[in-house]
C-alpha cells in the first residue's frame, strides 16, 4: 500500500495521480489533446505511445479513483456501459453469470441481447438472500455481477457473503458501485474483484458528462482488463477525464449533502398521504437496514417511492414537477424524478419488470444539490393534484 492510500479520502481525491505539471509548474493537471506521443528514437517513448492505449490526464483521474476504490489499476471508459461490455470480454464462450434481478437496464439489454448472442448465459436472482447464490451457481459459473443498492428498488446485497461463497468457487465478483460511489462503499475491501462505475452519474455529478470506470483488485486482473481495454478501444478521452478527475475533488462533500437531503425527502415522503411506500437504504424501515449500516458509510441520494395512484394520476405530477427535472440519469447537481416502468427501465421485459417489483407506481428520485425547503416545496405541490 502506498503511502498515498493510506492518507484520509478526501486527500487522495484532491492529490492521488496529480503532482503538479513538470515543464509548467502548473498545480492542476492539463487535458493531454493529443492522439499519439513522440518516440525519442524508434522504440522509445517516455511512457505514452498512442492515446487509445494510454493519456496522462487519464491516467491521473484512473490513479486517483483507484485509490480512494483502494484498488490495484483503475481504468477509465467512454461509458459506464462500455466499462461493463469490458468485463462481459473477460469472459468466454459458455460462461455463465449470476446477476441480481433488479440491475441497470441498460446492463441487462447489453447482457441478453448482445452477449448471450455471444455465448454467455446469465441467471437472474434475488440476491438479497446471499443463499440464493447457490441455488443459481453452476459449474460454468464465472461471474457474479452485482449491485447494491439495485436500481430503482434500493435493495442491498451482502457483498462479504456473497464474495466468499464466489471466492470458494473461483467466481469473480464484480460490483457496480454507481449508487453510492466509493465515498460511501468499497467493495474491494468486502471482498469483490472489480468495481464498476457509470461515472456518469456521482462521480462525474455534474450532468456533463458521459463515462465509465473499472478498478481491479489486484495486477493479474488489471492487466487483463488494461489489454481490453486498449484491444476493443473503449477508453475515455482526454477531456472527459479531465471533467472525472476534477469531480472527484469534491466528491466527498457533494456526497455528504446528496444524503443529507435525501434523507430528509425520504421521510418526508413516509409520511405523504399519496405515498405508499419509500425505498431508501437510510430510513430503519428499509428491511435491510442493518446490513446498510453495516456495509457501508452512507446511503447516497438515490431513492424510489410507490404512488398511491393510477399511471395516469402518476404522469401528471410528474409533469408538475417544476424544480425536479424530469429526466433519466441520477447523480448530478440537479434532482431529477422518472418513472422507471416508462424511462430507465423500459427496456425490461414488462413480465421480468412486474415480477421484480418494479410496478407503474414506482417513481425514483436522484435527490440534488438545490436548498432542501425548495426540494419539498416542489414534491408537495407536485403530488398535491
Ligand atoms: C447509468 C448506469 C449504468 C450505465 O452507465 P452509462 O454511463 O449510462 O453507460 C450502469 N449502472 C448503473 C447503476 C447506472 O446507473
């Protein structure tokens, strides 16, 4: 471990990868826009050779979230999807994969209706009882894809539990830490193999921005995952990076304030009359909060409620909303609202989206940045029709 990583987060978010400029002295690390580097003569370069296979501005933001994810490489992609198409490339023809039933849409359209094309299979299940791993793991088994908390139900997974039943089966464990961000939760050190992110969404937090990232546990995976990624091509550019790196110096603080209003909404919400229930892994109804307070430091500011309404009754206070932006995507300074059954999640079969839960009535929420008392001024005038 370096001596870097054993400083606090907030200071390896601000420091880690990013010495000041060398030539120029300047503190902030400049976006390299370059595709191809200088060899001194042929065969030697100064450590970059194409921007494809590598670029100092992602290498500092790749450095930096490898630390504060306390893993061994960090690796930068054009989208949180691609970062996840680059794992499916870990695998091969007749491997299967165990998921969580309630994931990312779009992950889930990427793994039935490309990979599977491709020779994998995937089972789905309810993970939240780490058990149920057993009854889905086969001899082909090769990976564990999980998320937690899930999206849009906000279900949790034991990553420890699960990690070892995998690890006693040589199955890696992968999980999508987008929800709450390694501010709020490492999986490396719960036991996974590799995190992913869409850093899209917290990590980047500002809704300009499109990317993905993995971080390896050790150097074997890292570098299978550094050969993907230059082989099929996926990597960030340059000034995405640059917009990565310099979220992350205040990741700490925007996540604090994320949950501190979220927390406030969600209990806000409990107690609305039109409301029947509220998903967030911070209120001690969640049935799981035990396991939340025990796996991770936080609880993000992601959360979903059930309406007491028809899907009609339901779309209309959507369209109220004046401050929430009606949107897909999460984790920006802005709060956004969707309908997960008409918007993220669409794409799920209608029978595999009823079965997991996620009903017409489900609306999730990515709690913002904007004054609290506005935040609630606007979820009461908007669920007041
Ligand atoms: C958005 C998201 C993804 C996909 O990331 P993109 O950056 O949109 O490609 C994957 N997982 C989760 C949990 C997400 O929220």
């Amino acid at each position: 471990m370096s001596e870097k990583e054993r400083l606090g987060f907030e200071t390896c978010a601000i420091h880690t990868g990013q010495q000041p400029e060398r030539e120029t002295g300047a503190v902030v690390t400049p976006v390299h826009l370059t595709s191809t580097y200088v060899h001194d003569a042929p065969g030697a370069h100064r450590g970059y050779e194409y921007t494809r296979s590598g670029n100092p501005t992602r290498t500092a933001f790749e450095e930096c979230l490898a630390s504060l994810e306390r893993g061994s490489r960090g690796f930068a992609f054009a989208s949180g999807t691609q970062a996840s198409a680059t794992l499916m490339q870990l695998l091969k023809v007749g491997d299967h994969v165990v998921c969580c039933d309630d994931m990312y849409g779009g992950t889930h359209r990427m793994f039935e209706q490309v990979y599977t094309r491709f020779g994998l299979s995937f089972s789905y299940a309810d993970l939240t009882d780490p058990a149920c791993f057993d009854e889905f793991v086969r001899d082909e088994t090769a990976m564990v894809w999980l998320e937690s908390p899930s999206n849009p139900l906000m279900k949790l997974v034991d990553i420890t539990a699960i990690a070892e039943r995998a690890r006693a089966r040589g199955v890696l464990v992968v999980v999508d830490n987008t929800f709450l961000s390694p501010y709020f939760q490492q999986p490396l050190a719960l036991g996974a193999d590799l995190v992913m992110h869409s850093t899209t969404k917290y990590i980047g937090g500002h809704s300009d921005l499109v990317g993905g990232a993995v971080v390896a546990k050790n150097e074997e995976l890292a570098e299978r995952v550094a050969f993907l990624s230059n082989a099929t091509g996926g990597a960030q550019s340059p000034f995405d990076a640059y917009l990565c790196l310099r979220s992350l110096k205040t990741l700490a603080v925007r996540m604090q304030a994320h949950e501190r209003s979220a927390t406030a909404i969600a209990r806000y919400l409990c107690s609305h009359p039109g409301v029947k229930r509220v998903y967030y892994p911070g209120l001690p109804e969640h049935p799981q909060f035990e396991l939340a307070m025990r796996q991770s430091s936080g609880h993000g500011g992601t959360l979903s409620f059930e309406m007491d309404a028809d899907l009609e009754e339901i779309c209309r206070a959507l369209s109220r909303f004046e401050l929430f932006t009606l949107a897909e995507s999460l984790g920006g300074v802005e709060s956004l609202v969707e309908h997960p059954g008409l918007m993220t999640h669409a794409s799920m079969p209608a029978e595999l989206r009823e079965s997991v839960g996620i009903g017409d009535g489900l609306v999730r929420m990515s709690v913002g940045l904007e004054t609290l008392d506005d935040l609630i001024a606007d979820i009461d005038q908007a669920l007041a029709g």
